[in-house]
C-alpha cells in the first residue's frame, strides 16, 4: 500500500503552529496511507536554531537546514503558512511543501488524505528530481 511519510510542527500535540513551523517545540511524524489511515510515527523536538529576534523576517536558511536534517526521512512538510523557507524547499529540495487550513493535527491528516493521488504524484516526480512549483493548498476555510 502506498504511503507518504509527512512531518508537521505542533507546541501541544493537538493543533499545528499558527506561525512558521520553524518555530514550533517539536515535529511530528506521520505516514498517511492511500487508504485514508495516518499512523503518528513520532515526535522529535525541534533543536533548529532560533532565529534572532531582531531579524524582523523568517526565513533563515541555517534554520531551515538544521529542521530538513531534523526530518529528512519525511517527503511532506505541512504547514499552516507558506514562508520563504517553503518555497526554498519547493525550489531546491525533495521536500514536497504543502499548507493546510486546518488547525488540528489528525484534521489535517484527513484532509490531506483527501489529496492523497496529487500529493503522491508531486512527492513521486521529486524523487525523479523533478521540482514542481506546487504548494498545495489543503482544508476547507470558512469564508463569510
């Protein structure tokens, strides 16, 4: 069965980090199967650098490459913001970055799941190291 193995960033364990993922306490680890099922792999803690609180932009590429070396067994990295790190990663890494719209973290599996076929299909063509300018979008919004 096929599977993708996706890391996200999360302070409680139970919602995503509003903010960059960078910034977040730990990852979490999932594997998301074809048939809809996420499993939680893992947690690891974050050890990547702060950035510094003066810098008044994200994006530290020393961040970024300290956190892909934290996950590098990952192919999805979910997050609830893009940032110039997301579309370093986009750009030049097998990383397939993907933004959700949901806070929760197995809400968020499930609606990932939902784009299991296009997810795939972008993870699959970065292993023939191909990068596709994709950042998916994923979870319903509640726009008035």
């Amino acid at each position: 069965m096929r599977k993708i193995r996706v890391v996200l960033g999360s302070n409680d364990g139970e919602n995503i980090i509003s903010d960059h993922m960078g910034t977040a306490r730990d990852f979490y680890i999932f594997d998301l199967f074809e048939d809809g099922r996420s499993v939680l792999v893992e947690k690891r803690k974050n050890t990547s650098p702060k950035e510094d609180e003066n810098e008044s932009k994200h994006g530290d590429v020393r961040k970024l490459k300290s956190a892909m070396g934290i996950f590098e067994d990952c192919e999805v990295v979910l997050g609830r913001r893009g940032s110039p790190n997301f579309v370093r990663m986009r750009d030049n890494t097998e990383f397939q970055p993907v933004v959700t719209r949901v806070d929760a973290l197995f809400d968020s599996m499930h609606e990932l799941a939902e784009s299991f076929e296009e997810i795939h299909d972008l993870v699959e063509r970065r292993k023939r190291v191909e990068r596709p300018k994709a950042i998916p979008i994923i979870g319903r919004t509640s726009e008035r």
